[in-house]
C-alpha cells in the first residue's frame, strides 16, 4: 500500500531510497524478511519499495491475489517460517530461491478469481470491522487523556497554546507563575539516569503509547518489534523507575514502572526523586504538555523517529503539586478510569476474536474446508 495509507508506528523510514525498487499494479510483493509473518501481498499503486521485498510477475494467465492469499495461508500456519534461511524471528529470508521451491497449486482461472474475490469481499469487511473497533479505542483513549488531564491540572498551571512562543529556546507549556503548592523545576534535578546492565535476566517489559510500561508478553498482536537473541545488555527496570524510548518518546512513548523486569538498550531508564508519587509520576510524563517538552528536545530528520537529547531534557522544566494533592489526584483518575479500561478491554477482546476468525476464513477457503464455487459470487 502507499505509505500514506499505512500506520505510522513500527517503521524505520530511509532518508534516501537509492536501490529502492519500481513496483507496479498488480505486481505480487513480497517481504524478504517478515514474509513469514504474512507480509505478502499485491500492490494496488505504482510506485517504489524497499529493496528487501521480492516482486514477482506471471509467466501465465493467472490471478496473483489468489497467490497472495495462498502464501498468506502458508504463513499462518508456519511454513514460509521452516523454510527460511534465518535461525530466528526478524532474520529469516524468504527469498527468490527459496519461493523457487514451494509447491503452487494451478486450479482454473475462473475457480481463482472467484476465491480471492470472494476473501477481498470478506476479509475487507473483517478488516472494516476491526477498523471501527479499533477507531473506538482511539476515541476512548483520547476522552481519557484529556479527563486525566484536567484532574490533574487546573487551569492555572497551563499556559494557552496562543501564549507559547516559537522561538530558539524551549517553549514552555506551563504558567509562568504556578499555585504555591506547585513547584517547577528542571529535570536534571528531579531525575538521575539508572541505566545497568541485567546480564539479560529478568522479565522482559516494553512500552506503549497507550499503557506506558508493560510486560512484552502483553503486548499483543500490536508488537512491532521482537527482543535480541542475546538480552545480556537489556537494563534493569525496578518500579518507580522512569522509562523512556529514544525514538519514540516525542510521541509519547513512556512510562513509570509499576514491574521489576529488563528493557532494550534502546530505552534511556532515570530514577525519580522521592518527591513524587509513582502513580502521579506515570501520569505527569506522559500528559501531553511533556510530550510538547520531548518533542522539542528530540531530533532527527523523519516523522516517525526521532532520536531524545539526553543532554537537552536534562534542561526541561517539570512541574508538580504536593505529595498530598498527588495521592488525591491520583485517587480521583484512578475513578474515572476504570470504566474506560473496562470497555478497551472488551474491545481488545472482539478485535483478537475477529483476528482469529479471519485467519481461519481464510485457511478453510484456500484449503477448500469452506466450498464457496458455488453460491454468490462477489463481481
């Protein structure tokens, strides 16, 4: 698909695209290294792609969305992965040679096309649905930002966005003069850095835009990215502990542990002093008006990654309330989110049944479990 079409997270983008490849419509596109996790398709645009995909075209009359879906089967239930050439995840190669070999089978033309028309007309209407559902989440996570937001600060600690200026130096989000149970300080003073090697043990954790630090194993089928073969340079996370990742933390990529576990070395890890509150800690830096503040101290020349300046947020203002107007606050976000939670949840749930239902459509169509040659036809 187009870029512009995709999602934004779990890519590293090119700065140049010299060695990228033309792509045409219609042509059977496939992902050297992730083919084995389904990444195969047709494309639907011309343009140009990655030189770690394969493009294929036919030598005969032949429907390649029906290939694609049947290759997309075989990933699902684990050959492309026994074949491929690497020892783990993220390293295999489905590559020409290897394509070379798997068995195709040649039904006729018109049985093709009424396959993968039929999986094009049900499976969109699957991915439709996830869409909205996932929509919904989008929206119940926004509501929940902004409700957290207001429980937490009033009105007088934030300044309005037609009150910060552009200008060289930092712009600050926060009022010039706070309420006198606020206090306003850099970051260097309230935060020191703990990065420590584990030696690779402990439990794995990550973190998301949405839940901030988590285990992996929670991750669900939204995780982009899979752990190292060798965790030893993994660091130590202990609750309380500040996380941060260093590409993403401008989009809000953070989070204050509540697990003892390890992390990537791609994360820069800080103890907090004990003027905060965990719980409050977890919501302050990841409200919105830090985010504002990362944002400006990351740099980078994309729009997705863009590395932090360990040197510049040091010089971040962070501003917080007393310990008790903290354990109130948190109290009283703590209310308002349950039912929120509750609801995301359900939705997660139907999403990883529909998830499920459409991998088993699509296996029982292609391998004729589901007999769908007679009956409609969707032209």
């Amino acid at each position: 698909m187009l870029r512009s079409e995709r999602r934004e997270t779990g890519y590293t983008e090119a700065v140049q695209f010299h060695g990228y490849q033309g792509v045409l419509i219609g042509d059977l596109v496939i992902h050297s290294m992730d083919g084995f996790a389904g990444a195969i398709g047709v494309s639907k645009s011309n343009g140009k792609i990655s030189p770690v995909t394969h493009i294929y075209r036919p030598r005969k009359d032949l429907d390649l969305s029906f290939y694609a879906y049947y290759l997309r089967h075989l990933a699902n239930i684990g050959y492309i992965q026994s074949l491929a050439k690497g020892i783990r995840e993220r390293s295999t190669s489905f590559d020409p040679s290897i394509f070379a070999e798997v068995p195709l089978p040649v039904p006729p033309l018109d049985e093709q096309q009424r396959i993968s028309r039929y999986l094009d007309h049900q499976l969109a209407t699957l991915t439709n649905l996830i869409a909205a559902k996932r929509a919904q989440i989008s929206q119940i996570n926004e509501f929940r930002v902004e409700e957290t937001e207001r429980l937490i600060f009033s009105p007088k600690i934030l300044r309005t966005p037609s009150s910060i200026k552009n200008s060289s130096e930092l712009a600050d989000p926060f009022a010039i003069k706070l309420p006198d149970n606020w206090t306003r300080i850099k970051f260097r003073y309230i935060a020191s850095s703990a990065s420590r090697a584990s030696g690779g043990h402990g439990d794995l954790l990550s973190v998301y835009l949405n839940e901030g630090v988590i285990p992996f194993s929670q991750g669900g089928i939204d995780r982009v990215h899979n752990p190292s073969e060798d965790m030893s340079n993994y660091q130590v996370v202990k609750p309380g502990y500040l996380v941060m990742n260093n590409q993403q933390a401008w989009r809000g990529s953070v989070g204050v542990s509540a697990y003892q576990g390890i992390i990537s070395p791609a994360y820069h890890i800080y103890r907090l002093s004990s003027d905060f509150l965990p719980e409050f800690a977890n919501i302050l830096f990841r409200s919105r008006p830090m985010v504002f503040l990362y944002e400006q101290v990351s740099r980078g020349v994309g729009n997705i990654q863009r590395n932090l300046d360990a040197t510049s947020l040091k010089n971040i203002p962070v501003v917080y309330p007393s310990m008790q107007a903290q354990i109130k606050s948190v109290e009283a976000v703590a209310d308002t989110s349950n039912s929120s939670r509750s609801t995301i949840e359900i939705l997660n749930l139907s999403i990883s049944k529909l998830e499920e239902f459409k991998n088993s459509l699509l296996t029982n169509v292609i391998t004729g479990a589901l007999d769908i040659r007679t009956g409609r036809d969707f032209c």
